[in-house]
C-alpha cells in the first residue's frame, strides 16, 4: 500500500511539473535567426513549425522544464530525430530550447503578440547615407525599400518595439528580418535584432 500511494505521488508530482510551464508556450514563436521561420504550439498539444511553404506537424508535450516534440512525419533527412527531447525556458517574451540529444543546438524563438501597423511608421523613410534609398509602408502591410529604378516589394508588421519585415530577397541574409525601431522628431532608427552592431538612420520624407 505505501508503495502504491509513493507511486502516485510521483506520477502527480511529474504532471505538476508538465503542467507548470505548459502555458507560456501556447502560441506562435518566431525564430530569431530567420523570422520567416515559426514554431506554434497549440493548447490540445499539436502544433506545428518551419518556413510558409514547408510546414510540418508535431504533437509535444512538457515535464518540468523539458519539451517533448514528436515528429508527425520527419522529413528522412539524415540524422534528424523524430522523438525530440529539449530542455525549455522562457523568459521577457523570449523561448530557448536547448537540445538533450545535440549538444550543439540551441534555438531562441521570440513571441508572436497582437500584429499591429502604426500610423507614425506609415509613410516613406529617406536613408541618411543615400536619400535615394527609400523605405516606403503602406497601412495594410504591404511596402517597398531599395532604389526608384529596383524596388524591393515587402511584407511588414510590428510587435510592440520589433519591426518584422518579410524580405522575399533575403537582403539581410534571411527573408524574416527584425529589428528593433524608435522614431523621434521625423527620425526613425533600425537595429538588427539579428545581426549585431547593424543599424540605420531615416528622415522621413517630406
């Protein structure tokens, strides 16, 4: 009999601890290296992660501080697993997930809030180093950057403080770039997110 009643302590022990990070992950995470790139985590324990056009599905589950993702159907790349094991964490917005199967590899996905597009970046940004470089957002989303003669078309939201743009080009070396954004007195400055020390200056366009 105690050994019964030690057995079940355990089991509510482990689903306690499965339970006490399960909510911070429900949602959508981009990752950080490429924002095109998402992982979402839906609440009935499915989800699903990749770029827009190769998405693939998962079941998870958590116990304490590890997340268990099994593949649906892995793609037969060789070495990759279909029963992941990693260890989780969340904190200030921000999932790292650190492989317990590959010591090398460790992810930072950052969390998909409310999508908005903010009247003060509406319009067209003039780059301080050449005022041919324009930046131009459109309300719905939609934009351009680049030179009058070629254009790069654009996707583009914002995230509280984090500027997403769809780069279908890969300017930046992916196609979902982030930056960090602040305007102030017609200025508005870009930093990387993804690329340290990176950073650019507008005037906005009269």
């Amino acid at each position: 009999m105690k050994k019964f009643l030690a057995l079940i302590l355990i089991i509510f022990s482990l689903t306690a601890c499965g339970e006490e990070n399960y909510e911070y992950l429900i949602g959508t995470w981009y990752w950080d290296g490429d924002g095109a790139y998402i992982q979402t985590f839906n609440e009935d324990g499915t989800g699903e992660r990749g770029f827009p056009e190769n998405m693939e599905t998962f079941v998870w589950t958590t116990t304490g501080s590890r997340l268990n993702i099994n593949r649906d159907h892995p793609r037969g790349i060789r070495g990759e697993i279909r029963e992941e094991r990693w260890n989780f964490s969340v904190e200030d917005g921000v999932l790292t997930i650190d492989s317990r199967q590959n010591s090398d590899r460790v992810y930072s996905y950052v969390f998909a809030a409310e999508h908005e597009h903010p009247e003060n970046l509406l319009g067209a940004w003039h780059w301080d180093d050449n005022s041919d470089f324009l930046y131009t957002f459109n309300p719905d989303g939609s934009g351009t950057r680049g030179f009058p003669v070629s254009p790069e078309y654009i996707t583009w939201f914002v995230i509280d403080s984090r500027l997403h743009i769809y780069s279908p080009n890969e300017e930046m070396g992916v196609r979902g770039e982030m930056w960090s954004f602040s305007i102030r007195n017609e200025a508005l400055v870009l930093d990387s997110l993804q690329n340290e020390g990176t950073s650019f200056n507008y005037s906005r366009a009269s």
